[in-house]
C-alpha cells in the first residue's frame, strides 16, 4: 500500500517535472534526489522473510514496549525494524492506518476517548469493532493499567492535607503545569476540571517530563502522571486518590493491522506472547531501569523477554561515533533534498516577483504565511499527505526555505541600479540574455544570501523531523529530554550546531567563488 | 536619420513631452539643451525606444520604431548609449563591459580584439586599465569604458545623456576635447543630452532648445544669440554665460 504511494508520489513528480522541463536540470536533479528517498522505502513483498514495522510514542514505556515487540519479531526470522519515539498518538495512529506502521503498543482509553472519541464506545468489545472496520486489531491486555493520575510533592499535599481530587476545591490558589497532550485531549484537564469542578487558574501546558522539574523547582504544584510513571517513587510524588473515578482505564495493547496475521504469522504469534505479561509494578520497575538508572530500552526490554519469557534477543550497540556517523547522513539527507528543491523553485519565483512586483507581494506573503506555521503544526498536516520518515520532513523543511531565498533573490534582482538596467536593454541583449549576464550575476550575493540563511534554518528545524521518524539530530535530543539526559542532548545538540556553523561557512566559501570580483570590490569600496 | 513626427509622452500627471516633430539629420551632431526637467532625456530615450511615444511616431531610417521589444532589438544594435555615470555593468572589467554584445552575437574573437584595439585608440583609454573593474576605474576612465560599448557594434546613431555630468571640471574639459574630436572622426548621427550651454556649443552642430517639454528653438548657437525665437532663450544664454564685467545684452 504505502509503495504504491510512493510511486503515486514520484509519478505526480515526474508528470510535473515534465511539464515544466523548461527549468531545466536542477529540477531534474531533485527529482533524483526524491526519487533516491522514495527508493528508501519498506522492502517488496517478493522477499519471503517477512518485515514488521514497529512504532513508538516518545515515552519511554512505550519505547521499552516497541523494543520488546521488535525483539519477539526477530526472534521469529522475521526482519522488524522500530519507528522509536514518534511524537504524538496522531503520528502513529495515521502511520498504521496508511500501512507505514504494522504494529505499536496503545491503551484502550487512548483509542476510545480520543482517537475514537466521535464514536462514543461503551466498551472493549465494541472498541474491537470499531477498528475492525478499519482493518486493525486489537490484541489481549498486556496486564498494566497505564491511566491519568494527578501527583503533587508528598510533603507539600501532606502540608495541604490533600488526598483525594476532590481536596483540590478548598486550595484554588495551586499552580497546575500538565502535560500538552493532557491540556487538549477531550478526556483530559477539560472533562477532569467539569467534573470536580475545580477552580484553579494558574494552569499551563508543558512538556510532560519537564513537569517533574517543574514539581522539584516549586514552579508548578501538580501535575498528571501515568500510573507506571517510574518517577512517582523517585521524586516522592503522592498520587491523588480519583474519588469520582474520573479517569477511564489505559489498558495497555498492541494494536495492529490486520494484514500482519497472513504476512507474518509466527512474528504475530510471538509478539502476542506479551499478553498478561506485565504487571503494574513490573512495568513501574521496567521504566525505573530505563528512566532512572539511564540503561538502554532495548537492554531493559531484552532482559525482560529473557527472564520472563525465555526469549534471548541481542541488543546490538551502536558505537558514539557510528551513531553520530548515522544521523549526520540522516540529518544531511533532509537538509539537502530539502534546501536544492527550494531553490529549484524559490529563486525563479523570486526572478517572477522581482519582474511582476504585484504578483511579487502575493508569492512573498503566501511564503510569510507559510513562514509562520509553527514548524510541528506543519509536520503533523503533513502526515496525512506523506506517512512519516522523511517524506513529511522534507516537505516541511522545504516550505520553509522558501520565504527567505525568494525574497533575497526578488530584492537583489530589484536594487540593481536603474542606469544598469536601462544599459542593458539599451544595447539591445534580449531578456533572457540580460538576466543570465547581468541580473543574475548582479543579484547573486543576495540569492546566496537568502540561501545561507535558509540552510542554517533548515539545519536547527530538520531537529523536529525525529517527531515524525525521520530520524536525525533530533533523535539524541528527543530521547535526552524524555530520559532527562543533557549527555544526549548534547549528542544531537552539538553536531546540529556545528553542521549549521559549517552550512554558514561553506555558504560563504561559495559565494567567495561565485559572486563577481568586480561585486566585491563594489561592497569594499562602500564600507570604507 | 531621425524624423519624429507629433510625438508626446506623459507620465502620470506630467506631460513629459508636448507634441513636437522635428528632424534630426544623418552624420550631425545634433545637442538636446534646456534645463533639468524639460524633456531631454525623454526624448532621448524615445530614440532606441528605451520609451514609447504616446501619440505620434518616430521614424528611424524612414521606419517607424517598432514597438515590439524583439524587433527593437536589431534596432538597438545600430544605436549606441551611454549615459551619465557610465551605467557600467559592476561585475564585468572595462573589457567585459565593451565586449559583452560582441560575445553575445558570438563575434570571432580576432574580431573583437580588433574592434577593441580601435576603440582604445580611438578613446584614448589605457590599454592596462582594460582589466580593472568599474569601482577601479576613474570617472573619466569610466566615461570613455561606456562611449567604447556604445561603439563597439559600430552604430551609425550614438545617444548619449549628460556624457559628462558627473566629471569634475579638468576631466570634463578634456573629455569634451576628445569627444569632438571622435565625432570628427567618426562622422556618424550623434544625439547628445546636456544643460550646458558651452559644452553644446563645442560639441553641436545643431542645438535644440527646450523647456518644458516644447522646442523652443533649433539651430546654431550664434543663431540662438542672433535670432532668439523668445525671451527665454536670452535668459538661458545669458544665465549660462556671465559676461566679464557685469556686461548685459540689452
């Protein structure tokens, strides 16, 4: 299926690259490019092994369960790869519906009241049903109850005498921070706050596991948690009895496509052994290991399958340096496609709002707009559009490399002085001549200036691409937030900043081969 | 060589040019003098149809200027230009700047050597400063870098707009020198802009008085002093010539 998308994809490429032939070869050149990242897709079928494709949400449970069903595949013969750590339900959710995703651990309450929310489904068995008409399944509980709880510093709820949910109506004066998704979803601090009909004001929207820090620095005082949340015992969190019963039940599943039985029985029959495996408390010391002691989900989930299961899976490391090696290919990859196919596009718009400067203020304002979609807003839209991986990544990074090279490229072709210009066309050079050997050139510090600033963007913002799977400097960062580890950070963070310095430099090495001498003595002559 | 015939040009709410028609003979040298705003160089530009006239037509060799950019082309090639400042291609060396239609009509190069090599006698530019750029060279050098471009293709009409503004008044004076002595040599049509009344009287043989936008007179200088066709060309004549002692035309 998602082959067949990915030739849809590059045939609607080619049909326009045909069309558009006149811009010649650089179009040509990103077609191949794009051509070379489609290739990179999910193996033929003609394969007899079979693959499973595994996703994640970025938190480390679910990134433990992702490594445990990873490891049942392979432990069949079965190839499995793992999509880790993809940012948000949404993602994943459209991922194994478009067949980019075969299989990803899930909670029942997640499907029921937020995915499935417009279906108001009483129970599991309708829940079944439900995805049933979308071709996936559901499998047995895993055992653990992952639900929504509030949590607040034990001595501090001690202090406050606060127990229950219900206690929180004689203190509104609390700073509340949850989690974003806890703040939006329609079972979260909206339906909570109705039903205990709380008064709280000071509420705000952070990133789930800043909140702990949060809790410790006193900036906030309560906030959600997960019921298998490792760090309840380690910050000394009271977790707030749900005296209304508020909270429905986060079961924990496997949800996959129904496709994944014919395809690959054994490998589905293996990763179903994780049925009723997993306690709460296991899961509590599962994710502790991980988040706490810092050792590697798939170490924590292999240690698992063995003891619990008798499944012997080997946990490959990955050396720093291979690691490091890995996601600057990635990372190059998205800035690179991205950045050519821009300028293919960006530079003759430029060259048309310079000459036609109505149409001019549309395509600059059409990019501004553009520019000011936040960046995860737009690799979420994307999804629908283009599964996840590099594709939507791509895409996004594209959109916004626009707005900075049409408009340098439109306002260098417009400083270009009136009596060179009437020069020019005085001698008689035809238009087209005129552009290649006098406006180009004349425009080319401010194009390649326009490009600078693009490919520098390009590198910080290609750190969200990890959000949708494709991969990157924004992997290391991604986990070193989740897992609270600046060491990680600083893995994905210093070579993002040192590839975005090198971007500049050889911008600048560029530009000191391609911009006219005459231009620069120009500029010399100017500053003195 | 030129015939304009009720040609007017506005732009916005100025009326730029009032229709006029007037010859402008072949192998003269013709000046177009008045004060800054009256038209002169709108009337140049109507020339090589840089601008097109809004009424009436301008007849070149007989033809009327088309209208159509790629059929102006040829025409162009016949007309060189050159304006104040030089409007010097800042990328390209003096050498680029002369040879640059050369290279586009894909001239043989010993071709092109040898039209340059003319050039650089003829204008008297130094030869080792044909390397430099526009921000190395001097105004004058500058000056004689556009006058070699608009010449290179050979023209039969050169147009050139206030040639010699922006030059201090010792490199004017001899550029001024040089510049008659080319058109002397070269004998083709030449329309050139200035509001300097000396410099038109040295260098046309025909001047063409204006002011807002209207001809005021045509003819020699001593027939703009003889003869004035009004008040205004004494005043002109005079603002431009303070006489030694006070003395006043009465």
């Amino acid at each position: 299926m998602s082959a067949s998308h990915v030739s849809g994809l590059v045939r609607g490429l080619c049909a326009q690259g045909v069309v558009r032939s006149s811009s010649g070869s650089s179009l040509l050149l990103v077609l191949a490019l794009m051509l070379a990242a489609c290739g990179g897709g999910p193996p033929g079928s003609s394969d007899s092994t079979p693959t499973v494709r595994v996703g994640s949400k970025k938190f480390t449970e679910s990134v433990i369960l992702g490594d445990m069903v990873t490891q049942l595949a392979r432990s069949t013969g079965a190839r499995a790869v793992h999509r880790r750590e993809l940012g948000g339900t949404t993602v994943l959710w459209e991922a194994l519906r478009r067949g980019e995703l075969d299989v990803y651990p899930e909670y029942t309450g997640t499907l029921r009241q937020e995915l499935l929310s417009g279906r108001k489904l009483p129970d599991d068995a309708a829940l079944r049903e439900a995805l049933a008409e979308e071709g996936l399944r559901l499998s047995a509980p895993l055992g653990f109850n992952n639900t929504y709880a509030l949590g607040m510093k034990e001595s501090e709820a001690e202090r406050l005498g606060i127990r229950r949910i219900s206690d929180l109506l004689a203190h509104p004066e609390l700073r509340f921070g949850f989690s974003n998704e806890f703040m939006d979803r329609a079972d979260g601090w909206p339906a909570l706050r109705e039903r205990y009909r709380l008064p709280q004001r000071d509420v705000r929207g952070l990133d789930h596991d800043l909140a702990y820090r949060g809790l410790e620095s006193g900036a906030i005082q309560l906030t959600d948690l997960y019921s298998t949340d490792a760090e309840i015992a380690a910050y000394g969190l009271r977790v707030l009895e749900d005296d209304l019963h508020h909270f429905p039940e986060y079961d924990a599943v496997l949800l996959y496509r129904a496709d994944l039985e014919p395809r690959a029985p054994d490998a589905l029959a293996a990763l179903l052994r994780l049925e009723g495996r997993l306690s709460e408390a296991e899961m509590v010391k599962l994710n502790a290991r991980a988040r706490l002691e810092r050792v590697p989900e798939a170490r924590v989930a292999a240690d698992f399958l063995a003891s619990a299961l008798g499944v012997t899976a080997e946990v490959r490391g990955e050396s720093l340096s291979a690691r490091v090696w890995r996601r600057t290919r990635e990372h190059l990859f998205l800035v690179a496609v991205s950045l050519l196919s821009a300028m293919a596009l960006a530079v003759p718009l430029g060259m048309l709002a310079a000459r036609r400067p109505r149409l001019g203020q549309g395509v600059l304002g059409l990019a501004g707009i553009i520019q000011t979609v936040p960046s995860l807003a737009l690799l979420v839209v994307m999804i629908p559009l283009l599964g996840i991986g590099s594709r939507p990544a791509i895409a996004a990074l594209f959109l916004y490399s626009l707005l900075p090279i049409v408009r340098n490229t439109a306002a260098g072709l417009a400083g270009i002085p009136l009596e060179v210009r009437e020069s020019a066309e005085a001698l008689g050079l035809p238009s087209r001549a005129r552009l290649w050997r006098i406006e180009l050139p004349m425009a080319a510090p401010s194009i390649l200036a326009g490009i600078q600033t693009a490919a520098v963007i390009n590198v910080g913002t290609a750190t969200l691409g990890a959000l949708v799977g494709a991969g990157g400097y924004g992997q290391p960062i991604l986990t070193g937030i989740r897992l609270d580890d600046v060491g990680l950070i600083l893995e994905g963070a210093v070579p993002a900043a040192a590839l975005a310095l090198l971007a500049s430099g050889l911008f600048e090495a560029v530009e000191r081969a391609v911009v006219p001498k005459g231009l620069r003595l120009r500029a010399e002559s100017e500053s003195r | 060589m030129y015939e304009l015939q009720g040609v007017s040009k506005r732009f916005g709410s100025t009326q730029a040019l009032h229709p006029l028609t007037l010859r402008l003979p072949t192998g003269r040298t013709t000046v177009l003098l008045g004060p800054s705003g009256c038209g002169k160089s709108t009337l140049l530009r109507l020339l090589n149809g840089l601008l097109s006239p809004d009424t009436g037509r301008v007849l070149f060799d007989g033809q009327p200027l088309p209208r159509d950019t790629e059929a102006l082309l040829p025409v162009r090639h016949r007309v060189g230009y050159a304006l104040q400042g030089g409007g010097l291609f800042p990328h390209l060396t003096g050498e680029e700047n002369v040879t640059l239609m050369a290279r586009h009509l894909r001239w043989p190069a010993a071709r092109t050597r040898e039209r340059l090599g003319a050039l650089v006698e003829l204008t008297r530019f130094p030869v080792e400063a044909l390397g430099r750029y526009p921000a190395q060279l001097s105004g004058g050098q500058r000056q004689r870098v556009a006058l070699m471009r608009a010449l290179m293709l050979d023209p039969a009409v050169l147009l050139l707009d206030e040639p010699l503004g922006a030059l201090d008044p010792l490199v004017r004076h001899e550029l001024q020198g040089d510049l008659r002595a080319i058109f002397a040599r070269l004998r083709k049509t030449v329309v050139l802009v200035t509001h300097d009344l000396a410099e038109a009287g040295f260098l046309g043989d025909d001047i063409v008085l204006m002011r807002d936008g209207r001809v005021v007179q045509q003819g020699g200088l001593s027939e703009l002093e003889a003869q004035p066709a009004d008040p205004f060309v004494t005043r002109f004549i005079q603002a431009q010539r303070p006489m030694p002692g006070g003395g006043a035309a009465a």
